[in-house]
C-alpha cells in the first residue's frame, strides 16, 4: 500500500483516520486508561470514532485516545524545505504576547535533525521514535516500519 503524501500544514489526525478507514488498516488504539483494542475504523466523528473488532463495534471517544498505531506507514509527510522552515515563515512564530512558540521550535528541530524522541504519557508509558509531522492536536512518528499517532492531550513530556 502506498503512504498517503500530506505536509506539515495539514491537519494529520483526519488524513491519517481518512486513509485507514479506506484501506481497511487493522489499527491497534490506546486510551488513556490504558486499554488497548485491535480493530479497523468504520466511521469518523468529530469527538469519536467507531472501531470495528471480533464483530462487535465499539464506539471510543477521541479524548480518551492515546494513541493509534498502523502495521505500515499511511502517511508520507513531505520533507522540509533545506532552510527548515517546514513550509512556515522562517522567522519564529510569536505568541500574541511576543514570545516564541517553544513547542513549535523544538518540534521543528526534531523533525529537520531527525532527533530519536522518547515521550511520555499520562498513562505512565514511554515511548522513543522519530517525529514526521505535527499540527495542534497530534504528533506522527514511526517506528520499527510502524507509523504512530499520539495526541498531544496524552503526552506530558518530550525528549530528544
């Protein structure tokens, strides 16, 4: 199956539920109170999504979502321009109050050196991968040819 191709300006979270909901990608989905299920999506809400798993369809609400995990990657993010600008403007983005966006320059950087991060969640679960995409909500990363959606809701730290 070819990876979907998307930038880094898009929205991740519904191209990536878009495309396995398309291709019949078995997902494995975390919550936060850590169960886990094994399923293929069957429709897409705003706040929740229907998985399909041993027959049954269990409906799980994107807030109590960790993370999804795909077999394989679904997404191919474009690379970042030479200049590391992530199609952005190159000067950092300000907060209204004058500050830089923190979160946003790590991340960046991240992704333009290829940095091994390890986050940590809620739950108490670690995890070390590489950053392919980010938008407000979500972080992509791949690891071991699996491609990883977290939401940032889930995540309390990042490490490079």
């Amino acid at each position: 199956m070819e990876a979907m191709k998307t930038d880094t300006n898009q929205p991740i979270e519904p191209l990536f539920l878009q495309h396995a909901q398309q291709d019949g990608v078995r997902l494995r989905i975390g919550q936060m109170n850590k169960l886990e299920f094994d399923g293929t999506i069957r429709d897409i809400g705003r706040y929740e999504i229907n998985v399909e798993e041993k027959g049954k369809t269990i409906s799980l609400l994107k807030k109590e979502l960790s993370y999804l995990t795909a077999p394989h990657s679904l997404l191919s993010v474009t690379p970042s321009p030479p200049d590391g600008s992530q199609g952005k403007s190159s000067d950092p983005v300000e907060t209204p109050a004058g500050k830089p966006n923190v979160q946003q320059e790590f991340l960046d950087k991240a992704m333009r050196e290829d940095h091994m991060l390890t986050l940590f969640l809620i739950n108490g679960q670690r995890i070390r991968a590489h950053l392919k995409a980010y938008d407000n909500f979500t972080v992509l990363l791949e690891e071991g040819g699996r491609q990883h959606l977290y939401y940032k809701h889930a995540i309390t730290t990042i490490n490079r």
